[in-house]
C-alpha cells in the first residue's frame, strides 16, 4: 500500500501542505518517473491529465522513466498519494494561469537546451536540480525559465520545509516554509 493512501492522519504533515498547495491557484505536478516505478503507477491509475514531456519515439520508448506534467483538480486524490514521499525528490509542483498545452510546450523547451555538440536533457524537474539552478538566474534568464509559470514550489534541502520561487526583476525570489510554519490557505 501506497504510506498514506486510505490511511486518515498517516502523514500528518501532509495535511497543512496539500492545503497550502491546493490554495495556490491552478496546480500542476511535474513528477519524474524514473525516481520511483510507484510514480508511473500512481500517475496512470489517477484519472488526472497528464502529459510526457518526451515526444515521439523517445516517449514511448521511455514511458516509464520519464518526466510528466499533470493537472492537479482541487479535490484530487493523487495529491495526497505524492505528498507523503515530499522528500524522496520525486518532482516538483507549481503553479500557472496558462493552458496545460502551452505550458507543456514551455516546459519541453526547457529540458531540451540548444547546445552545440548535441541536445542535452536537463533535469529542471529534479528539485535538487531546480533549487541549484534557479538561485543563479539574474532577472533576464529568471523570466525566459519561468515564461507561464508563477511559481515553482518544491522540497527544500532540510526536511519538512516548501521551497516558494518565483520571478522577481533582479532574478528569483526563494521563500523558504517549514510545514509549521505555512501560511494559512
């Protein structure tokens, strides 16, 4: 059994953040499937929109290992399945006014950097990654890696705490929210 599925208080710090999260306004999960086979799993037995951020034959060819974008609806049960592995990495969640489609479009641009030598995957999905990344970003770079996204908000190094980022003119604003300390939703 998935820890926490069917089991009311089995993560209790689950509660103030999946309510924080759901308040945020249009949710979205990006979730690595190669983390974890249970992601893939939990993902495809959802009933939420989801969409690979591969295309083509490599999409098919890694389904099960690879990155997702999903609609999170308010009153989604898969949220409470994904929070109770907050700080197994398994992705990361933010928030978009935009269409799922142009934001999947942003995002596909993103883990596919032009380089000279040869495409590169860049793992921005990664929270370890995103929380290395985005601290460097100067205004200019912080707006082309944000493009629809409002924010960013993922595990932080230290446990139990939510990671708030978001665009600011001189780069990214980082907000760091141990879980008895989030705001009220």
């Amino acid at each position: 059994m998935t820890p926490g599925r069917g089991v009311p208080g089995a993560w209790p710090k689950r509660d103030g953040l999946a309510r924080f999260l759901r308040a945020q306004g249009p949710l979205y999960a990006l979730l690595d499937a190669a983390r974890d086979p249970a992601i893939f799993d939990l993902l495809h037995g959802s009933g939420c929109h989801h969409a690979c951020l591969f295309t083509g034959e490599r999409a098919e060819r890694l389904a099960a290992y690879a990155p997702y974008l999903v609609q999170l609806a308010p009153d989604t049960r898969l949220l409470d399945d994904l929070l109770p592995h907050w700080d197994a990495n398994w992705g990361l969640y933010l928030t978009a006014p935009a269409p799922a489609a142009e934001l999947l479009a942003h995002l596909r641009e993103l883990i596919w950097p032009d380089t000279p030598d040869a495409p590169m995957l860049w793992r921005c999905y990664d929270p370890r990654v995103l929380r290395a990344v985005l601290t460097t970003c100067d205004g200019r770079r912080a707006a082309a890696f944000f493009g629809p996204v409002q924010a960013f908000l993922c595990p932080a190094a230290a446990p139990a705490t939510l990671l708030a980022c978001t665009g600011a003119p001189t780069g990214v604003a980082v907000r760091a929210y141990p879980f008895a300390a989030l705001p009220p939703a």
